[in-house]
C-alpha cells in the first residue's frame, strides 16, 4: 500500500471522529442549559419531537442528514454550555455507548 493510501485511510478514521454522539444523558443536558424544548431540537433537525425523545433516552440514533445537524448543534451547545457537556462519574464507558463524550 503506498503513503498516499496510508494517509487516506487514516483522514477516514479521524473524520469518522466528528460524527460522535455524546451520550444520551449529555444530549439531554445540553439541549435543558440552552433552555430548548424537545420541540425545538426536532424542528431544527427536521424530525418529530418522539425522535429526539428517543436520541436522549438512547433508545435510538439519529441518521444521516438529521445526525449531522444534531450533532453539530450539539457541538455548538457544549461550547456554549460546557458544564453540561461533562459527563458524570458512573456513566457509561464512551466504548459502550459506540462513542464519546463532547469533553
């Protein structure tokens, strides 16, 4: 295999990186310090407010396009929040929920 495929490989791990939820207690904190309703969240990403129920209860994920714009408004929310982007002591290991926290 020669550098250059190397070097692809490895921007696909690493961009595979920005597509990670936090967990779903996160989701819920993040979205109740920004004072929005599970409404809002739905009307923004274009789903119905059940999808967004589910995401936080981790019930479900998001997919493509909505994952995207949840989780960059998610992003957004914990730069704004960071308190609330912490996760606490006791949850789940970021390897089993499939992912990592925003911190």
């Amino acid at each position: 295999m020669s550098d250059p495929d190397r070097l692809k490989r490895v921007d696909a791990l690493l961009d595979g990186l920005d597509d990670v939820l936090p967990p779903p207690p996160v989701r819920a904190r993040l979205r109740l310090a920004a004072n929005l309703t599970q409404q809002e969240v739905a009307d923004a990403v274009g789903v119905k407010r059940l999808a967004v129920v589910r995401w936080e209860l981790g019930k479900s994920h998001p997919r493509r396009p909505q994952r995207t714009a949840y989780i960059h408004l998610l992003k957004r929310l914990a730069e704004r929040f960071p308190e609330a982007a912490e996760a606490d002591e006791g949850m789940p290991t970021p390897t089993s929920e499939g992912g990592i926290g925003m911190t």
